[in-house]
C-alpha cells in the first residue's frame, strides 16, 4: 500500500523563483544551502496542515520527511537555528 502525502503537490503549487526572491528580500536567507524556502514552507504547510504539531522537533521531522533520500537530512540544530 503506498503512502500518500501532500509534499509533491504543495512543491508544484508554490513557484520557486519567486519563494527564493521574497526569502531574500525579507532576510530570511542569504544563500541558498541545505534548507531552501522552497521545502521549508511545502515541510510547515504539510505539518501545520497535519495538526500535530507540538514542538519544533515535529516540523523538523516533517521538512527531513520531504526528502526521500537520507543522506539529505537536516540536523536538528541547523533546522533550529
């Protein structure tokens, strides 16, 4: 049975060009690295679309949850920070 999740669509539906734009202009981020506007707002718009968030650990979870690959994850000190 495979898993459904809303992460693809929420990344098709928000343009990217203009999320790294408006992130830099609000200061948000200078470069783009390992968390780029793009998967941070698609991670918070799934987990606060969830309801079950309760601490900062869980939107971790759910922006580490994007990425298929596991060699791509965030540490939770980078995320926090």
């Amino acid at each position: 049975m495979p898993i459904i999740t809303a992460t693809k669509p929420l990344i098709q539906l928000f343009n990217e060009a203009w999320l790294n734009k408006t992130a830099k202009q609000q200061g948000l981020c200078k470069r783009l690295r390992d968390i780029r506007p793009l998967e941070l707002v698609s991670s918070l718009v799934s987990a606060f679309g969830d309801e079950n968030v309760d601490a900062i650990a869980d939107l971790h979870r759910a922006f580490n949850g994007i990425h298929m690959n596991s060699d791509l994850n965030v540490a939770y000190k980078l995320f926090h920070h």
